[in-house]
C-alpha cells in the first residue's frame, strides 16, 4: 500500500501543463480510488506504470531502448515491482536496468502521463507516468540482452523510426524539464 499511497499523492499534486493532462490525471486519481491493486499488472482494467526519458547532460541527446517484442524505440519504464515504494524509484529502477547508466538523476516531477493499450492479462491499459532523469557527463550505455534488442543516443530533435508520437511528446516534455532545472541550478 505504500506505492499506492505515493502515487496517489504525487498524481494529487501534479500540476498538469495543460487540459488533456489534467484529464489523464483525474483520470489516474480516480483509478487509484477504485482499485487496491492499481499499481500491480493483476489490475486488468488497466495498471500505473512508471517510465523516463534519459536526457544526456547537455540536454542534445536522450537514450531509447528498442523494445524487443514491439520492434519500437521506446522510453525506458515498465511494471512496478514489489521492493518499489514510489513512482520515481520505480522509473529510476527501471532507467538504471534498461540503460546500465550509474548515476542518474531523476527530476522529482512526472513530465506527463500516457494512457495506451497492452497485450498484459488479454488486455488491459498502462496508465503510464512518466518522469525525465538526468545522466551524468560520463554516462556510459551498456544494454541488457535480457532488456532490450537495442540501446543508443539519439539527438532529441531526431528520434528513430519505428517509434510513435508518444515517445516523441515524453522527449519534448523531458528535455525541456531538464534545461529548466539545469536553468535553474544555475541561477542558485
């Protein structure tokens, strides 16, 4: 219950950047509300997942994973798992397994939310919350045949094909969330 009880409040407080977001969050809130086991794949109306865009350093580049089932470039993310007691660690863990990045930095807000349709249970939805994590300047990719088919850098402003729109607005949102934090460590 204490992973449910973290996202209902990071979702409660989350400031949605505009309406469709605002939606997906009540959306989440009220999910949360409805089901106990919300945060766990035996949820078959659907599950909160947590997920991240690794934006490198200098905030040019960020780090996809090409999903070995779907044939996609995708964020890192995936399936809460029990040890996890928030969000953010969960899609910290998730960033650190799929990448083999040390040292990532998570920004402590979701950048936004996806909802999409999965094969899990016979199908069911992820109600995906998505952060950005920083990696450090000596970031190293190093890829988990176990995790993924693929691992690279990307430029933000030129993702790869296959991928979809919703990878794409993730980038958008993460890359602008870490030059606003860069921005603002800087003026500290």
């Amino acid at each position: 219950m204490v992973l449910h009880a973290n996202a209902r409040a990071v979702l409660g407080a989350w400031i949605a950047p505009d309406a469709g977001q605002e939606e997906l969050r009540r959306s989440y809130v009220d999910h949360l509300d409805a089901h106990a086991d919300a945060m766990w794949r035996s949820c078959l109306p659907g599950h909160l997942t947590a997920s991240s865009a690794i934006v490198s350093a200098d905030g040019s580049r960020v780090a996809l994973v090409l999903h070995r089932v779907h044939r996609m470039w995708l964020q890192t993310g995936g399936h809460c798992e029990p040890e996890d007691t928030t969000l953010g660690g969960a899609a910290l863990r998730e960033a650190a397994e799929e990448s083999g990045i040390r040292g990532l930095t998570l920004l402590p807000d979701p950048v936004r939310l996806d909802r999409h349709a999965v094969p899990c249970g016979g199908g069911s939805f992820h109600l995906d919350v998505q952060y950005a994590a920083l990696a450090p300047a000596d970031a190293v990719l190093v890829r988990d045949p176990d995790e993924s088919a693929g691992l690279d850098w990307f430029p933000a402003g030129s993702l790869p094909e296959p991928t979809d729109d919703s990878v794409r607005s993730l980038v958008g949102a993460a890359v602008r969330a870490v030059r606003e934090h860069q921005g603002n460590a800087a003026a500290r």
